[in-house]
C-alpha cells in the first residue's frame, strides 16, 4: 500500500520520505495540482519492477516463468541452490 501526500507535505518532509522508501520499500505518492502525480520508490524497487516487466514481456517467457512457479507451489519442482545450478550447467569456477 502507498502512502498519499501534497507536494507541500512531501517538501516539508522530505529526508523522512527518503529514510521511509528506501528503508521499508515503502511508496510514496506526491499529489499536485494541475500536474500528473509520481511515484517516489526505492532506486532497487525500481529496477526489480524494470527487470520484472522485461522477463514478462515475452509471451513465451511469462508462460515458463509461470509454469516453473506452479510447479514450485505444488511441489512438484524444488528450487536448487545457484551452486547446484553452476553443476548443472558446468559453470564452476
């Protein structure tokens, strides 16, 4: 959930709205007149949102991505550690 604020209010707090998004992910919706309102969030809720939006936007990779989730959930596929992974695919250093 977001927190709401004018833009007086989001000035004259601003180093606390800071400390709130960038600790507790929190997002923070500055309101203005006569302009379009915006989002203040973490510069790391950002780029998980960006590269989210990216793996998603193929069909095809939406699709497995989530299947492999489904499977996860129902037990059918367990998730393997990145060492197990770089084994799989003889990536070890």
């Amino acid at each position: 959930m977001s927190i709401s604020l004018t833009y007086t209010q989001a000035r004259a707090n601003l180093a606390k709205l800071l400390d709130e998004v960038s600790l507790n992910k929190e997002v923070i919706i500055i309101n203005r007149k006569n302009a379009e309102n915006v989002a203040l969030v973490s510069e790391s809720e950002l780029s998980g949102i960006l590269e989210t939006a990216h793996l998603l936007r193929s069909p095809k990779n939406a699709q497995r991505l989530l299947k492999a989730l489904l499977e996860v959930q129902n037990e059918k596929n367990t998730p393997q550690s990145l060492e197990d992974l770089k084994k799989e695919f003889g990536l070890e250093n």
